[in-house]
C-alpha cells in the first residue's frame, strides 16, 4: 500500500521557551501546533517523554511507560485551578530562553 509523501518537524518539549527552566506541554505547545496547521506540516516527532536520567537526555529515560512530570504545564494548573498563582512565587528566575535542566 503507497503511503502519500508527508513533512513535519522533529522538536522536543523541553526546547519550547518557558519561565521553569524547560518547556512544557503548555500554551507554547499548542501555539507549535497551530504553526505546524497553518504552515501544511503534517506530522511533530517530538522523542521521548519519559523522564530524563544522565545527562538529561531525552533517550537516556528511566521509564519507557512514565511521563517526564518536568513536561506539565504550571502555567495550566494555575489556570485550571489545581495550583494558586503564589504556589509558583517560590520558582528560581530562569531565563525563558534558555534550557536548564539540572536547575
């Protein structure tokens, strides 16, 4: 059976800009999303989800199973009303365009 030609773009969660020292599967997810509808992409690889193990390598997962818990948006549980806006008044300053995992 012939497949039909596809595009997409291979980009992991954790690359998204973000104030929590990666990215999330929040708003910038999403806005990645509505990119790839408009622009015709037909497919996002995204690796792994699981969480990282040595040297925060999205292939080095102790789980094949587990969701990497770093990948939830605190911005969305804020708003759904799992977490209150001081919950998150403790959080380091990272710079929202840069990836820090060990922080």
């Amino acid at each position: 059976m012939p497949f039909p030609r596809t595009s997409g773009i291979l980009l992991h969660p954790t690359s998204f800009p973000g104030p929590y020292g990666i990215g999330d599967l929040g708003n910038r997810a999403r806005q990645f999303i509505d990119f790839l509808a408009q622009s015709g992409q037909q497919i996002w690889q995204i690796l792994p989800l699981g969480p990282t193990g040595f040297g925060n390598s999205p292939y080095m997962c102790f789980s094949a199973m587990a969701g990497n818990p770093l990948l939830i948006s605190l911005d969305d549980l804020v708003e759904q009303g799992f977490l209150n806006a001081s919950d998150l008044c403790g959080c380091p300053d990272f710079d929202p365009d840069f990836v820090e995992f060990d922080r």
